[in-house]
C-alpha cells in the first residue's frame, strides 16, 4: 500500500492486482501485468531493481549497519548515542566525597548553565547588569568567580595556603591547583576547597542580591574551612608525608596514617635429605 500511494495508483486497480508479493513472483522472477508495466514505469523500473531470493523464506527487516542483520539492543544503543568530547574536569567535580549539590552547581558554572547576567542576556532576557559584589561592572561568570575583590581574596587566601599565585585565565586553570601534590588524600582536599570556594561564591552572591544580605568574605572562608574539614575527614584516602601533614593541619583534616603491617612469625626449617 506505501507504493500504491507513493505512485497513486487507483485503488479500481488494485482491486484487480494481487496484494501479496509472493504472487508476483515466478520462479524467481518478476511476473508483473502488462497494465501495471504500461501506466506505472517508474513503479516497474524501482521493483526489478529487487533481487528474488532463489529459496522461499519468511520475510524480515534487515540492519544494513548490523554485521548479521539483526538489530540488537546494543547496536541500536550505538547507532543513537551522541559522541561528545571527553571534558577533562569532570571527574574532578564529580566524586563520591562531595555533596552532589555542589557538584551540579559547579558543572552548570563550567557548561555556561548558570543564571549569571551574562547568561540571561544570551537567553534574551535583557536587563540592566551589575555586579551584586563590587557594584563596579557588569556580571559575567568570569567576573562573578574569579575578578570580583570579593572572589580575589577567597582566592588569594587558598593560593596562600599552597603557596602559589591564583592568577586565572580561565575557568579551566582552577582544575590545575592540585597538580603540584602527588599524594590523593591533598589532590582531594584542594578539589573539595575549589568547589566549595565556588558555591560560596554563588551563594553568597545569592544572598546579597535577593535578601539585602551581606556576607564578609572571612566569613565565607570560615564556612570553607569547616565544609573541607567535615567531608574530607569521612574520607579514609591514606596521606603520609610532611608537606601533605602541613597542607592537612591547615584545613583541619584528619591525618590517615598507613596501617602498621602485620608481622608473622615463619620459623624455616632445611628440608631432610634424602
């Protein structure tokens, strides 16, 4: 019927034409009436084009980018996944040991998401634009996190603690502050200091804007100190050097100490000879 209505065939017509395919064919070969052949070529020329199996088979739909035909589950899984580049930083925003509160704040912040000025305008949403921190510039994400005097001395305070600068170009240098620590229990705290820096921010930012609130940045850091010390203490990461006990006792962070290795006494005994 989809070809009879691709190529409008009168429906008096059909009703004098076999409807099954079997019916047309003849030791596999086309056997189309004359009538069909004469007023529909374009119809005759699409279906001889058609290879007839040599051997009577059930009808079946064919996968052609399927190694065996079929359409499996995984296969078409595959054919409608998206391929989307792998983002560096996301496994450093998504882990077990923050809140995935902060975490989703945090991934809309690097994926533009976030309701920023700058970000509504780009929406269409035209309103007058200021910095709800520095009342000196309009707000961008980049300002709000990383230029405001408000965000520079959070910033400036961590970069003291790791004794480096906290000049940023981008959103991304913030996933370079850990690099310089080998052990994993500091490449965590750093990282849940990074994510909590940046929902303070917001929140704080969140607070003037809709509640009239003020909130000093020193206080801002306080609740940091106190958000790294809670989660990274649940964790049992294992830190052991002097530098990373240095950088722990500043963020208030239980040490984890290697466990003391169990000695077996094995008495050894020569083999008899024989």
């Amino acid at each position: 019927m989809v070809l009879a209505d691709h190529y409008q065939i009168p429906e008096t017509m059909l009703n004098f034409s076999p409807p099954k395919v079997s019916d047309y064919n003849d030791n596999s070969q086309w056997n189309i009436s004359d009538a069909i052949s004469h007023h529909f070529r374009n119809l005759l020329s699409h279906v001889t084009n058609v290879t007839l199996a040599m051997v009577d088979k059930l009808d079946e739909l064919i996968w052609k980018d399927s190694a065996t035909g079929r359409l499996a589950l995984k296969e078409a899984f595959l054919f409608k996944k998206q391929s989307h580049p792998k983002i560096p930083w996301a496994k450093s925003i998504w882990n077990k040991d923050f809140p995935p509160s902060k975490s989703t704040m945090v991934c809309r912040l690097m994926m533009g998401k976030l309701p920023t000025e700058e970000n509504l305008k780009h929406r269409g949403c035209n309103l007058p634009s200021m910095c709800s921190h520095c009342c000196k510039t309009e707000e961008s994400s980049f300002h709000l996190f990383f230029e405001c005097i408000y965000a520079v001395n959070i910033w400036c305070w961590l970069a003291s603690l790791l004794n480096m600068s906290s000049q940023f170009q981008s959103m991304e240098d913030i996933w370079n502050l850990y690099n310089r620590f080998s052990n994993l229990q500091c490449k965590l705290v750093i990282n849940s200091a990074t994510i909590n820096i940046l929902n303070s921010i917001w929140y704080d930012r969140n607070q003037r804007r809709f509640k009239d609130k003020l909130i000093h940045w020193k206080s801002s850091i306080s609740n940091i100190l106190a958000n790294v010390s809670l989660a990274r203490n649940i964790s049992t990461t294992i830190s052991i050097s002097m530098s990373d006990f240095t950088l722990l006792k500043k963020f208030n962070v239980m040490i984890h100490r290697p466990r003391n290795p169990k000695i077996i006494e094995v008495i050894w005994h020569p083999p008899i000879a024989q």
